[in-house]
C-alpha cells in the first residue's frame, strides 16, 4: 500500500487531554479548600483554629480526590446541570408537559 492512500495519523498526548487536577482533585476546588482553610487558621488565631483548619482541608481534600476518581469533570457536569434544571422537568412519558424555552436563552 502507498504510503499516500493510507489515513492521516495524528498523536494526540495523554497530557493534552487530561482534565486539570491537584493532588487527585478538581485544580479550582482544592484551591478555593486551601484559601478557606487558611484564611480561617488565621483569622482564629489559636491553636484550636490551625487544628480545626488542618482537619477540614484534611476531609476537603479525601472528599475532592475522591469526586475526582469517580468522574473529574463531576463539577462541570454539576454546574451545567443547575443552569439547564428550569428548562428539563423532572417528568418523562408521553403526556408529560413541556417547558417553554427561558426568555434568556434566545
């Protein structure tokens, strides 16, 4: 076979299509975990407050990893389904009604 009658190949890497994670979780919600667990370390300024903050990021962080091993767009999926929830109502069948399109969306 010629090599001008075979397909196109094209390498697409593993790391160009990865979703963004840190330490196992989503990349925006373990930052947005490490600014609240910090700023409420400081803002209590006492040895009970740096341990109620080590333990929260503790259990923030075991939570986010694993949401991110079961699905790491889970936080996407989740925001675009509160923004389109007015629009499908929970009903299905035949004679289910219909939603008319939001005002917005036009």
């Amino acid at each position: 076979m010629n090599t001008a009658d075979r397909p196109r190949e094209t390498v697409i890497h593993q790391s160009a299509n990865r979703p963004n994670q840190l330490l196992g979780g989503d990349r925006e919600l373990v930052l947005v975990m490490v600014m609240v667990c910090g700023g409420l370390a400081f803002s209590l300024a006492s040895w009970w407050g740096v341990g109620l903050s080590c333990l929260l990021w503790i259990a923030a962080i075991a939570a986010l990893q694993r949401m991110g091993k079961a699905d790491p767009l889970m936080r996407h999926v989740y925001l675009r389904h509160i923004r389109h929830a007015p629009f499908y109502p929970c009903k299905s069948g035949l004679h289910a009604k219909s939603m008319e399109t939001p005002s917005a969306w036009r």
